[in-house]
C-alpha cells in the first residue's frame, strides 16, 4: 500500500464492504451484501474534515487538478459499466441518457478505444452539452433511433447498449437494437419496475447486465485517463460555493438547470 503525507492529492474510494463474504471473496466487492458508502451511511460528503481507511484512498499526481479529483468517483461508475460492455474497439455502443454518467460512459468508451459511440438523450441542453464534446447524438422525440442504428451497424445491432436514464422508453428501445448475445447493460436507478420487452432478449440470447458502482481498478483506470487530460469538464461540471449549495446546487440539479455540481468548501 502507498504511503501518504499530509498535502498529498488523492480521491477517496468511498465504499465500506465486509470483506468477508462470498461477493467480497470472489474480488466483485462492490457488490457486497453489507455495501455501505462513505458520506451516505458514514458523514463527511460535506464535512470540512474527515476521516476514510487508508485503503480508501487513491493517490493523484501532484499536478493532478483538484476538481479532476473529486470527478474520479462518479467517473468510475461509468467506467465500471463500460467495463461490463464487454467491447472491442470496431464495435458500437449506444448509450441513453447524457446525465453525468452518460457523459461518463461516452469518455470511459472512447477512453478504451470504442470510436463509435451513439448518445441518445432527449433534452436539448444535455444534447448540446455531450454534443459539443465531440459525441454523436440522437433526439429519440423526433429520430427513428432503431433505424438508425440498425443502419450504422449495417443490420447487426448495437455491441452494448447502455441505459443511463432509467425510463421505459430508453428499456424498450434499448432491447430493440441490441445485436445478437450481447449486453443491455443497466447503470440507471428505476424508481419503479417498468415492463421489458424480454422477448428481444430471447430472440438474440442477449442479456441484461446490472452494473453497481465501482472497484479499485475503475478508480485507476479513470486517474491514468484524467492525467491524460481525457477528461474535458466544459458545458457540464458547474463549481458553485458553499454559501450558495442550497439555491444554486441542490435547487439547479433538482429543476434540471444543472447537470454536475462540485461544491467550493472555501468561498
Ligand atoms: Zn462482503
């Protein structure tokens, strides 16, 4: 284990697991049965101090830029999700849903070299946004996004689709283009059940594949590609102080203004 000193730069891997069951045993820790979070079941998402096991941490490069460093976690839960695309640069992968974890999983694909990367999100802000980074992307209200991508993967169905957004619509369609044996891999939180069209999945003996959080290998893999400079933050990460948290973070995210909030412990 690394040694740390005091000013070192790292991001905390804020995960609390028993370490002893069978999920734990097999490596997927992430999955424990007693999963607990730090700053969730534990307080200090928002404290001016606090105190993680050591072997929570993942140190930075001391020019590692700080507001990277708090990104490295919701980053990680992309990147863990386009682990389990199970892809191949030449292959493509449709994701729904341009949230932060969509935006996440378009750098976490193109990071891994999938070059052919299909964003379908309905909002024209979260469009723009995505779009502007470079991404190809689909309004689902006025695209045929089947068609679409039965075209571009010339019949054969997306390599992996990836759901980030958590609505039926994006289920449904997602399982109509998914090519032969393939993953549905499902990175959103459903606030109800919601019907699924399994007889797509049957047809393809295709699969739905939960993704959960993150390991130590998701956190690494997304520091060596920050430290790239892969990462580009602009038209979705929003800094805001403290002092204006309420309003201007909690508030903004709820009303949809805002897509990422990094909180300023300092003004
Ligand atoms: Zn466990």
């Amino acid at each position: 284990m690394d040694a740390f000193e005091v000013g070192d730069r790292v991001a905390v891997e804020p995960l609390y697991y028993c370490g002893e069951c069978s999920r734990c045993t097999a490596g997927n820790y992430n999955t424990c049965s007693q999963i607990g979070f730090h700053g969730l079941m534990a307080d200090g998402g928002m404290a001016e101090y606090t105190v993680v096991p050591v072997g929570m941490l993942h140190k930075l490069p001391d020019d590692f830029p700080l507001d990277l460093g708090a990104l490295v976690e919701p980053m990680a839960v992309a990147y863990h999700a386009a682990r389990l695309g199970d892809l191949s640069p030449g292959d493509t992968a449709i994701v729904f849903g341009a949230g932060p974890i969509g935006i996440g999983l378009w750098f976490a694909l193109r990071g891994m070299g999938i070059d052919e990367v299909v964003v379908v999100e309905p909002s024209s802000e979260r469009r723009d946004a995505i779009g502007n980074l470079g991404a190809h992307v689909l309004d689902p209200s006025s695209e045929d996004v089947i068609a679409v991508v039965i075209e571009r993967t010339k019949g054969r169905g997306a390599d992996a689709v990836f759901d980030a957004a958590g609505v039926p619509a994006a289920v449904a369609t997602g399982l109509s283009c998914l090519a032969g044996r393939s993953p549905f891999v499902s990175v959103a939180l459903y606030e109800k059940p919601i019907e699924t069209p399994l007889i797509n999945l049957i047809l393809g003996e295709s699969r739905i594949q939960g993704s959960m959080g993150y390991t130590s290998t998701d956190f690494e893999a997304v520091i060596e590609l920050m430290a790239k400079g892969h990462y580009d933050t602009t038209g979705w990460v929003t800094t805001v102080p403290l002092s204006d948290v309420v309003d201007e973070g909690f508030d903004a995210l709820r009303d949809g203004k805002k897509m990422k909030i990094l909180v300023d412990p300092t003004s």
